[in-house]
C-alpha cells in the first residue's frame, strides 16, 4: 500500500481553510482534525478490493520531480488535452479545466499559466475505480458517514464541472460498462414486454451504439459518442431520435442506484417511484451513482437523409445595410419555420454566426436530416425553404443562398463518429439555453423575434464574432410522450421544438477560476438570461446539460414549476440528507455554497 503524505501544493490552501469561521458548517477537508488517516483510508481501500486511486493528476509527468508519480507521458497527455475521449479516459480528469481551478495543466494549453504549477486544486482527493456495486456502496457509505464530500464521474465531459469536486471522495464509473439485452423484458407492473438493452453507467453512447447495432435496434442517446449514460439520460437528454421518440430518458425504465448512505435501490414504475421520476430529469451526480440503465431500444431507420442550405447577407448589392437587413430577415423566417419543419419530419441544426456582431449581419448554417425519406423529399424541402427565405429577406436587400446536396447513408454511420472526432475540450465552457415552441417562434411579432436574436448574438467584445445553436431536439417525439414517462424533466421540453443555446460569456482562461466564472456568469445574467426571460417568461425552460447553472432563475430554468422542484428537494432529502453530492444548480444546491478558490462546500 503506498503511504504517500499530501504533496505540499495541496497543503498550501491549509491557511484559507483555517481562517474560515468556525460557525461555517463543511464537508471536511485533509486539514480538518477528524479528516480520515492514511490509515483510515488503507482500511477503505482494502475493504473494496484495492480499488482506492489516490489523485494523480494525468499532466504531472509535465512538472518537475513528476510531483504525483503520473504514468503518463507529457507529450501524449498535451497533445490530447483537448479531446474528450482523452479525460474520459482518465479517473480525474474532466473536459473543462476552470472546474478543477486549471490546477495541473499541461504547459501551453489554454488556462496554462506558470504559477499555477500542479496541485490537486479542485479535483478529488481519492478516486474509486468502481467494478462493483459493492464497491460503490462501500465507499459512499464510508464517505458520508465521516462527512467526507462525494462526486461522480463518468466521462468528465459535464460543462458545470459538475464531475469534479474539491476535497472529494469520487466514484468513478468508467468500468462499469457490461451490456445485456432482453427482447422480453417485463415492465413492472404491467403484463407487457419490451425490447430493451440493459447498460452499465459506464458505456459511453459509442461502446451503447455499438451494443444495439449488433442486435439491430437502437436508442434514443447522444448525437456524440464519446458522450456517456451517466450525465446525459439523468438529465433528459436529446439526440438524433428524440423529436421521433422524445428524450433519452422517455426510454429509461429501470435504474439501479447507490445512494450516499449505501443502499443498494431498484427504482422504476413500481419500486422507488419517487426516486426513479427524480432521475429522469434533474439530473445526475445528485442523488446517488446510477450502475445500471434499463433502457428501451427502437427500430433502426432504414436510412438517414440530410440536406440544406447555408445563407448570408449578399457582399455586394443595393446597398450593405439593406442586405445586414435581409439576413436578420432570413434567420428569422428560419426560426418560424422550425415547427412546421419538425412537423414534417425533421430533425438537425441550425447555427446561425456574426462575423463581428449583429451589424454586419448573420449567417445560417441549415442542416436538415430525415428518416426513411427520399432524397428527392429532402430535396423539395430545401428548395421550398430556400424559396421562403428569399420572399422573407427579398424586401430588405440581397441574400446569399447555397443549397447543400443532399444525400442518404445508412443509419450507423451517422451514430458513430471516430472516437477521437471531438476536438471539443478546453478551459472553460459557459452555455446558456432555453427551450422554444411555437410561443416563442411564431406567435410573436417577427421584429420581437429578430431583436432577442439579435440581443442573444451581441458578442461580450465588440467586433467579435458570435453563435448560436438551435438544435431541433424536441416536437412530437417530445411532445408524444406519455404522462408516466416524462419523469422529471421540464415541462417546457413538451411544448417545445428547439433548444437554442448561447456561447458569449467571456471567460478569461488565465484570470482566478472563481473570478473567471463569476464574470463570465454576471455578462450572462444582464446579456442573456434577461433576453431569455423576457422572451420565454416564468415557464420558459432550459436544459441543464447545456444551461447556465449559475442563472439566477435556475431553479425554474431547470426544473420548472415550484412543486415539480418541491418534490425533487423530498427526493434529495430521502436519499441524501447530509448533502454528500453538490452540483452547482442542482437539487438543494442553494443551501450550499462551493468556491473554487478555498475548495470548501459548506452549509449556508
Ligand atoms: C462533445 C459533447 C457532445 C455532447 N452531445 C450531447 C448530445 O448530443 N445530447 C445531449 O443531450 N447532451 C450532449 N452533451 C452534453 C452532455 O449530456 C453532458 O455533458 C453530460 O453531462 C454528459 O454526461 P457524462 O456522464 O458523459 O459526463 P460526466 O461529466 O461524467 O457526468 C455528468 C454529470 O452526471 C453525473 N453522473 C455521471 N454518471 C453518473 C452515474 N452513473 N450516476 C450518477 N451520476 C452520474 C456526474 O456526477 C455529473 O454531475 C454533449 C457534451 C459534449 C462535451
Ligand atoms: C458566524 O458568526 C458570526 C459572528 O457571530 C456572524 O456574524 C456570522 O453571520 C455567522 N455566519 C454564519 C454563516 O452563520
Ligand atoms: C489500494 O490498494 C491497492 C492494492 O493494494 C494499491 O495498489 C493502491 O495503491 C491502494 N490505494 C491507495 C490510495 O493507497
Ligand atoms: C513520449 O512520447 C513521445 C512521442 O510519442 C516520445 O517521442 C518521447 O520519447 C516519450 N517520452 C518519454 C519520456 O517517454
Ligand atoms: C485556486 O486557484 C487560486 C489562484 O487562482 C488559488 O489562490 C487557490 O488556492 C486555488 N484553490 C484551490 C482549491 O486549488
Ligand atoms: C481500473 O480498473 C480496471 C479494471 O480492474 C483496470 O483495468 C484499470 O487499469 C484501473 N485503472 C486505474 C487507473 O487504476
Ligand atoms: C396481468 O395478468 C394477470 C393474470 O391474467 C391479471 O390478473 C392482472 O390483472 C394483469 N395485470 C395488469 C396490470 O394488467
Ligand atoms: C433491422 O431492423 C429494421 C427495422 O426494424 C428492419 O427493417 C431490417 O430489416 C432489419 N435488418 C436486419 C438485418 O435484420
Ligand atoms: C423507419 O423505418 C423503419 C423500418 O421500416 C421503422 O421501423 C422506423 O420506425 C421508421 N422511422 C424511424 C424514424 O426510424
Ligand atoms: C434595416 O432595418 C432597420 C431596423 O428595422 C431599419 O431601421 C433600417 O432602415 C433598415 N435599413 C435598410 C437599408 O433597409
Ligand atoms: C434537387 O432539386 C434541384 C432543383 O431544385 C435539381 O436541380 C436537382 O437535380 C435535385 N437534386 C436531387 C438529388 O434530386
Ligand atoms: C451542414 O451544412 C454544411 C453547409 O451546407 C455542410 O458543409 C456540412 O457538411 C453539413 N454538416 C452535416 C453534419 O451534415
Ligand atoms: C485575464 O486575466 C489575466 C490575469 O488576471 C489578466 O492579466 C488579463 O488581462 C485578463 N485578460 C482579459 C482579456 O481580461
């Protein structure tokens, strides 16, 4: 057993720590007297079979001295910092290094700076490297019985640093990855079967993909596949099937579960029923680590079509300021159209950019993807909204339209990008979203509409470029799900066609994490979320994988109205009284506060 002592970089935040007031009541930290010793934690560790990881950040080998004795080489882990599946692969690591206070950076990435130097910062203390549902319960027992704080990670991609944690016992799911499928699986409580696939937390939506290819079915999941179970079903979660058969977890009908007290739950439509609505919705990392997913599985597409078109104002023409103007009317005859487009069949993205903010006009990217159509199909589709947005800009000026050539691949090839595809990672990542349906697209006056997209496309920094992403994630397969199945997601997701996210906040890489963020989310609250607010009102909602957890109204963002999040607060207080899981905007959330600078989580 190695008996390492706390390496001094984690030692030094010891003073902060001391100078809190001893009336703050805290999850406990390695400087507190009644924190576990060595050998305390040896006696853990041999208790779950010698699966205890003491935190070593992946990038030490890039330090001198090699601080915490990483196995990795410098150069692999720099030239992999920015690829998701890379920090999957670590028991620490996670997508977006602000919420691990960039603490330990490979030298030159983004957010590198020399003073930071490499600590544990935000990261974990210990890490399970769980095989066992016994492991798990084990640990979380033994965790939340000494006060000790308790994170969940599965692929570490969470955009809120919601799978790291300082001062953290964490549970890594990564190996809990078996498959099984039963094509008569009974629903509880009823007489029927369903075809479904039976998935450990750890798959990611690639190794669950390739699962159910094999069986000739496939899920409602994530669009990319380094994406895991874990974050994404808990939370509802969207993909390319979802406006056909509503959320990922509309799927899910069971859900093993270990809650911080150790309890081992089955939860589904007649067993732990409170709990099992909590999960499919809220989201994860906040009421227990789920080990297994019991999900339904659908029919396989015969073909997957896409098609369609970019525009931007004309260059050149009658004059630029009339075609900045057709351009705005492009964009939003494009939102108008989304419902009737989904009606028709159809899923995909529309990305719409400024070069230099919303004065010198927007540019659309369409992209249309339909199932067991016709080409041709996809090609009068395009044509027909190529058509409206020309009519709709034409009495503004020139507009630029170039009509993507459609074409038709099998399924799997659009579900199984290379592993390594999504260079996506980097220092920071704050998203603001909200949920529109018809309300918000075509019941208002156009010029409300270009405005709050104008607004939402007004860069922090004039002059510089900025995006926004519908994607077409909602319509009838949302909206057709039973009552039963909806679980805890926002209502909003029913009634609603796209999810419309945000980028601008500036986040400064090199500035303090805390402050970085604490910036970067009072630009949102005045730029953003006042737009939002204003245009999709009290039950507008968000969804919190791609939301801003630090919105003022988060708690109606994400889980709409007071007495849906009444009943997740029961939940949370059923299965975790002591608060050994915080996520920032999570359940109970506000009775906490968490700052990256001292690392404490404490009572408020
Ligand atoms: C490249 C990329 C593509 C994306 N594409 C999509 C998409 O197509 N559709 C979509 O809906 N979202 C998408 N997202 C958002 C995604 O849903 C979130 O990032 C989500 O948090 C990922 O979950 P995870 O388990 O992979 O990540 P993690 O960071 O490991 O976990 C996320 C949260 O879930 C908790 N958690 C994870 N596993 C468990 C478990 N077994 N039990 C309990 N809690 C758990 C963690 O504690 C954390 O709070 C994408 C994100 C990225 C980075
Ligand atoms: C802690 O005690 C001080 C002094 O009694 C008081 O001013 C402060 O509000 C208390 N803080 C909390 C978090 O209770
Ligand atoms: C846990 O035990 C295993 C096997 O004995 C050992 O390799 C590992 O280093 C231990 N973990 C810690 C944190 O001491
Ligand atoms: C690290 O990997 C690089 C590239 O693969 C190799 O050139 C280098 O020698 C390796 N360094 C060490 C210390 O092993
Ligand atoms: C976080 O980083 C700041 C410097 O920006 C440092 O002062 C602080 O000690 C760090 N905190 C932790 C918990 O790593
Ligand atoms: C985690 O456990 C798995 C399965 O036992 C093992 O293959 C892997 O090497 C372990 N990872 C680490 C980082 O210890
Ligand atoms: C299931 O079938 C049994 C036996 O036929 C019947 O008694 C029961 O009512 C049925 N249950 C449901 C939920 O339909
Ligand atoms: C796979 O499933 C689809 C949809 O149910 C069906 O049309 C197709 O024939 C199946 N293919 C094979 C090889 O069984
Ligand atoms: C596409 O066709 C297959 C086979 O006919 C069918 O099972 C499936 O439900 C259809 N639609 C979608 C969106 O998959
Ligand atoms: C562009 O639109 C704005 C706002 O509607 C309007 O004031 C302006 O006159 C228009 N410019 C041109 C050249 O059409
Ligand atoms: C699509 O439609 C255009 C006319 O709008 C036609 O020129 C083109 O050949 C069509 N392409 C396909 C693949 O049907
Ligand atoms: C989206 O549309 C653009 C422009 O038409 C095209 O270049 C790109 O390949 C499309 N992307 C996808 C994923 O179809
Ligand atoms: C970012 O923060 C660093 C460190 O505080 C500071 O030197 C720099 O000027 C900041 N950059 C911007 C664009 O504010």
């Amino acid at each position: 057993m190695r008996l390492q002592l706390y390496p001094a970089a984690l030692l030094a935040t010891a003073t902060t720590v001391l100078a809190a007031p001893s009336n703050r009541t805290c999850k406990l930290t390695p400087h507190d007297a009644s924190w576990p010793s060595v050998s305390e934690w040896n006696g853990l560790n041999a208790t779950i079979g010698g699966t205890l990881l003491q935190t070593t950040p992946a990038a030490s080998s890039c330090y001198t001295g090699n601080p915490f004795g990483a196995s990795t080489n410098c150069t692999d882990v720099t030239d992999h910092w920015s690829y998701a599946a890379y920090h999957a692969s670590w028991p620490e690591s996670i997508d977006y290094s602000i919420f691990t206070n960039h603490s330990c950076l490979p030298p030159g990435v983004d957010g590198y700076t020399k003073e930071r130097g490499c600590s544990i910062g935000a990261h974990p203390v210990y890490i399970v490297n769980a095989t066992s549902e016994k492991q798990i319960s084990t640990a979380m027992h033994w965790a939340n019985e000494r006060d000790v704080r308790i994170v969940i990670k599965g692929t570490g991609h969470d955009m809120s640093g919601r799978s790291t944690g300082a001062y953290a016992l964490s549970i890594w799911t990564h190996n809990l990855n078996h498959f099984a499928h039963d094509a008569r699986w009974p629903v509880p409580g009823t007489n029927k079967t369903i075809d479904v696939a039976i998935l450990g937390a750890g798959n990611t939506w690639g190794s669950a993909y390739t699962a159910v290819h094999a069986i000739n079915r496939t899920l409602v999941g994530g669009e990319d596949a380094t994406v895991g179970l874990g974050g994404l079903i808990q939370n509802g979660g969207h993909g390319l099937l979802s406006s056909t058969h509503g959320l990922a977890s509309d799927s899910l009908y069971q859900v093993t579960i270990i809650t911080p007290d150790g309890r081992r739950l089955v939860a589904n439509d007649v067993q732990n029923t409170d709990l099992f609505w909590a999960v499919r919705g809220a989201g994860g990392g906040q009421f227990g680590v789920v080990t297994e997913f019991v999900i339904a599985t659908h029919p396989v597409p015969e073909s997957v079509v896409t098609g369609g078109l970019t525009f931007s104002a004309a260059a050149a023409g009658t004059s630029s300021n009339a075609n900045v103007n057709a351009s705005w009317a492009a964009l939003v005859e494009t939102a108008r159209l989304i419902p009737d487009i989904m009606d028709a069949g159809l899923t995909g993205t529309i990305m719409a950019t400024t070069e230099s903010g919303p004065s010198d006009g927007v540019s659309g990217i369409i992209n249309l993807t339909g199932f067991n159509m016709t080409i041709a199909s996809m090609n009068a589709t395009v044509a027909e909204l190529s058509t409206r947005l020309r009519t709709a800009s034409g009495a503004h000026g020139d507009l630029t339209i170039a009509l993507q050539s459609p074409s038709s691949k099998p399924y799997w090839a659009s579900t199984k990008p290379a592993p390594l595809a999504s260079r996506s990672c980097g220092a920071g990542s704050m998203i603001s979203s909200r949920l529109l349906g018809r309300r918000e697209l075509l019941d208002i006056p156009p010029p409300k509409l270009t405005s709050y997209l104008e607004r939402i496309l007004t860069p922090a920094t004039q002059g510089s470029s900025s995006m926004a992403l519908f994607g077409l994630q909602g319509g009838r397969g949302t909206a057709s799900t039973p009552e039963e199945r909806r679980g805890s997601t926002h209502p909003a997701w029913r009634r609603a066609y796209a999810h419309l996210m945000t980028y601008g906040a500036p986040v400064n890489a090199t500035a303090d994490a805390e402050s970085a963020l604490r910036t970067g989310a009072d630009w949102y609250e005045e730029h953003i979320e006042s737009v939002w607010r204003e245009w999709t009102g009290a039950d507008g909602g968000s969804y919190a994988n791609e939301g801003n957890v630090f919105s003022g109204t988060w708690k109606r963002d994400f889980y709409g109205p007071a007495q849906n999040y009444e009943r997740l607060l029961g939940v949370k207080g059923e299965v975790d009284p002591l608060g050994s899981l915080f996520v920032w905007g999570g359940v109970g959330s506000d009775s906490w506060e968490y700052g990256l600078r001292d690392g404490l989580l404490c009572r408020v």
